[in-house]
C-alpha cells in the first residue's frame, strides 16, 4: 500500500477533538471511478493499491468500456475526510475486478453505509454490488458517475438496478471535489434519517427491507448533525 502519487499534500491534521469515526465503503464495478472519487474528496493524501495492468489481466478482466484503463486497484483505497471537529468519515474503496470481490464481504464489516458508484454505460456491472450489501443489510446510496455516455432517466437507471424508490440516486462528477462531497452528504443525510425512522418505531416494530432501509439494530445513529453544503465538510 503506498500514498497516492496525485500530488497534493495532506490538506488537514485529524482534530484533537474527533472521537467518532464512521467507516464508509465506496463500490461498484471495473473502472467506475471509485479511486478518483475516494481521492478528489479525501482531506489527506490518499492512500492506494493500484498496480499497473499487464497483458496477463487480458484473459481474465472484462475491459469492454474502460480498453484505455492502464492501472487497476488490487486491494482497496483508503481517504479521510472530517464531517466537523466530532465526526470523521473514513472511506474504503473497493476493487472492481471480479477476481477480488471476494475482498468485499471484509470490507463490509463494521461499515455504517456505502456508495455504489455506477457507470450509466455498463449498469450490469453495478448488480453485484448492490446484492452484497443488501445481503449484509448496508444502507447505501447510488452515485451516477457521469463518462459522457447515453443518457438515461432516473427512472431507466432505476428499473434497470431494480433500486427501490427510498434508496437515493444522484449524479456526479468523480473528479471534482465539491461533486464528491456531494455523494458523501446525501449518504450521511440519508444514515441520519433511518436513523430517526428507526427511533421512532415503536418497540417491537415490524423492521423495513433491509435493501437500503435496516431496522433499529443495524443503523447506529450518526453522533453529528445532517452535514449541509455550508458545514466543514
């Protein structure tokens, strides 16, 4: 694991203050920009796994969309970013090969909820992802990494992911840091307001669909306000 090569400096030290750490995971398919978007956001140099991709990778990676792709996640990546002086996202990015789902499930543990980071352009390649952490019981949100490609309706994107109305979907830009930051602010709005539903339930209560809605056990309550586009993130 080495720090990411993208040139900028740590842009802040973790607060002194900061005892709440939430760990985020950010999934999806091959080559759908989870490193660029654990990277553009992270508030310290980035750390990753990626490796260059070889001709041995050929026969066994699906590069159908991403044939310009010269570098390739093997393990995961990891960025920080603060919420305010409390409250600390920490962010895992997953590999996207097939050959290394199977370092999904570790991931996965102790995760509070994740991004599905998806490319309109190859949407099967987002099914797996969503199986596992519906599987798990993760509440998610999907970002729409936006490559230029067909366009497609909300709607479209929807039935084709089979993605319940309650689970959130945006558009981003992986690249830009405001469009990221985005992403992780309707993930943490949408963790506060299970959160809230699921206090509000009286005891006993008849738990929702895990796909994105967990019962009381599953969502710990984030220990800071709903972050807004003014907040310190």
């Amino acid at each position: 694991m080495r720090s990411s090569d993208a040139g900028k400096g740590d842009r802040s030290h973790l607060s002194r203050t900061a005892d709440n750490g939430l760990k985020i995971v950010v999934v999806g398919g091959f080559g759908v920009g989870k490193t660029t978007l654990v990277r553009s956001v992270s508030e310290i140099r980035p750390l990753n796994t990626e490796e260059t991709m070889t001709r041995a990778g050929e026969t066994v990676d699906d590069l159908d969309g991403v044939s310009g792709k010269s570098s390739t996640t093997v393990a995961f990546d990891f960025g920080r970013i603060s919420i305010n002086d409390r409250t600390v996202l920490y962010l895992f990015g997953a590999p996207g090969q097939e050959r290394f789902w199977f370092l999904w499930d570790r991931l996965f543990s102790g995760t509070l909820g994740a991004v599905v980071l998806v490319d309109t352009r190859r949407l099967a390649d987002s099914w797996y992802a969503i199986d596992r952490l519906e599987h798990h019981g993760t509440p998610f949100v999907v970002a729409r990494n936006d490559f230029g490609g067909p366009q497609h309706t909300d709607a479209q994107v929807r039935e084709a992911l089979d993605l319940p109305d309650h689970i959130p979907m945006i558009t981003c830009d992986a690249r830009d840091r405001a469009s990221a930051k985005n992403v992780l602010i309707t993930l943490v709005a949408h963790l506060h307001s299970l959160s809230t539903t699921a206090r509000a339930r009286p005891a006993g209560g008849r738990a929702p669909d895990p796909a994105g809605a967990p019962g009381p056990a599953q969502v710990p309550a984030p220990q800071a306000p709903v972050p807004t586009e003014s907040a310190a993130l």
